[in-house]
C-alpha cells in the first residue's frame, strides 16, 4: 500500500492511496476488488486469478463485498427520486398527505390520536422521505447527490441502500424517544447525515485525509445546534447508525463478511424497534373530548 495519495488508473481526477496488489497500479473505491491480501483492480481480477476458483468466485466485489454495477449511482438516483416525487404529491394534495405521513410520536389529528405509539409504525419511514419547505427539500437532495455515489459505489446497491434505511430509521426512533411526541418531524436529514458519517468511516478505512470530512461534519453539527426549527434528534441518531453500520461493513473479515454484516445491520434494526416499544410504553394515553 502506498499512502501518497495519486490518481486512479482508471479514474484519473480520484484521488487514492491504495494500490492493486497485483499490479500495483492505484485504484479508488469504484475498482477495488476485495483479494485474499489487499485489493485488486478489475483488469488484474478479469485476467484470472490462477487460483481454479470459479469465475463467480472471483467476480469484482467493492470493498464491502458488493458486485460492481453498470451504473454506480442507481440506488441514489431512485432514492432522489422518491423524495421529489413524495415532495411534489404534498405540494398538490396539501396538508393532508402531510399529516398521514410525517413522524409523529402520539398526537390528537382529525379529533382521534394518532402517530407511532397507536401503532402507525410506518410513519418512521415515511417521514424519511418527507419535505415541505423547497429549501429544506434542495439542501437534503443536493446532499444526497454529493455523499451517496461514492458510498454506493464503494458499498454495492444493496449495502448501501441498507444504511440509507437503517440511518434515516435511526433518525426517527431518536426523535420519537427524546422529542416532544406531539411535535411533527420530517426530512431525509437522518439518512444523510448517516451517509456522513459512513463516509468518515470509509475514508478512516482507506487512509485518507480526514480533514475535510471531519470539517464538513463538525459544520453540521454547528448548524444543527444553532439553527432554529432543526430536529437535532433525528441528525445525531442517523449519524450514530450510519456510522456503526459502515463500521461493520468495511470491518467485516472477509471470511465471514456476509454473517458480519447481516448482524451488524439486524443488530441496529431490534435496537431501533426495542427504543419504540419502550418509549411507546412510557408514553402517557391522551383523552379525547367530543365534539
């Protein structure tokens, strides 16, 4: 490995400080192929490994394992997508897509009470995809587009698309747990903000700098505290699984990289479901008066 940072063989304008351990050429994340010892490039994989092993044994995987894609920026394009299209059907339909969709812990709506304590558990997903203000809506997109290709590329499409979930759920759970329960709550900022904090755990794992990531998240955090109307809650839970998921996906032996990685991600699902099941049982009833 060579930790002077250069250009990717194949990717000139990426820098990176890995090297195929074959050939020795640098290659970024996108062409990192996972090999016994290190990483290969994708030409030094399809010229055969001389192992006997099957050629699906040796298909390129990403550095979490995944295979590598056409199009390394799919899941993030349909994830973009469904959020402008959730934001585009509240802005003709109004507050009442709203209301059916945002995260809210235990609130009095159309005169009956309603939210993840009555058992609305699909509102800490639907809430992920959620927006209201064009600034709001600009910003977390724009973010996306930013921090998501990377990490898919890195990750594959199904890895990455569960820490996508698995952050934003994060997001929600903290809020219903710590926030007011009648305060609604919406915005993909869990989901990106774990993407984040996946990104400093992935570049930690390739040696990069780290200035720039640790810069960027700490101006976050900044913004989070100070600006008004921001629910912190949903930013700090998305950061903390997104990063203990990335945590388990680059980490896991190679060996046992799926056994690893499936249980880091169940793992953080029952600790999720297991914060709402407390917190809905702690939660006072409300009492609704007719008329």
């Amino acid at each position: 490995m060579n930790d002077q940072a250069v250009g990717c063989y194949r990717h000139p304008d990426r820098e990176t400080g890995i090297r195929c351990t074959r050939c020795e050429r640098p290659i970024c994340p996108e062409c990192m192929v996972s090999a016994s010892v290190g990483f290969q490039c994708p030409a030094c994989v399809a010229g055969g490994s001389g192992t006997g092993h099957s050629p699906q044994a040796t298909a390129p995987r990403t550095l979490a394992g995944g295979t590598h894609t056409a199009d390394p920026r799919l899941v993030t394009k349909v994830l973009l997508g469904i959020n402008v299209a959730v934001w585009i059907a509240v802005m003709a339909t109004g507050d009442g897509l709203l209301d059916d969709l945002e995260l809210f812990g235990r609130a009095v709506l159309g005169g009956e009470p309603q939210g993840v304590a009555e058992g609305q558990w699909y509102r800490l997903l639907t809430s992920m995809f959620l927006h209201q203000a064009p600034m709001h809506i600009a910003f977390n997109m724009l973010s996306l587009w930013w921090i998501g290709p990377p990490l898919e590329a890195a990750l594959g499409r199904a890895r990455y698309l569960a820490l996508y979930l698995l952050s934003g759920l994060g997001g929600a759970a903290l809020t219903f747990v710590v926030a007011d329960p009648r305060q609604p709550s919406l915005g993909a900022s869990g989901a990106v903000f774990g993407l984040l904090g996946a990104t400093a755990v992935l570049m930690r794992r390739l040696n990069y700098d780290m200035r720039p990531v640790v810069a960027l998240l700490v101006l976050n955090l900044i913004f989070t505290f100070t600006w008004s109307n921001i629910a912190w809650e949903a930013h700090i839970g998305g950061l903390v699984v997104g990063t203990a998921v990335a945590y388990g996906m680059v980490h896991a032996p190679r060996e046992k990289r799926t056994l690893v990685q499936g249980l880091t991600c169940g793992l953080t699902l029952l600790v999720i479901v297991a914060a709402v099941v407390v917190r809905t049982a702690t939660l006072p009833a409300l009492t609704v008066f007719p008329g």
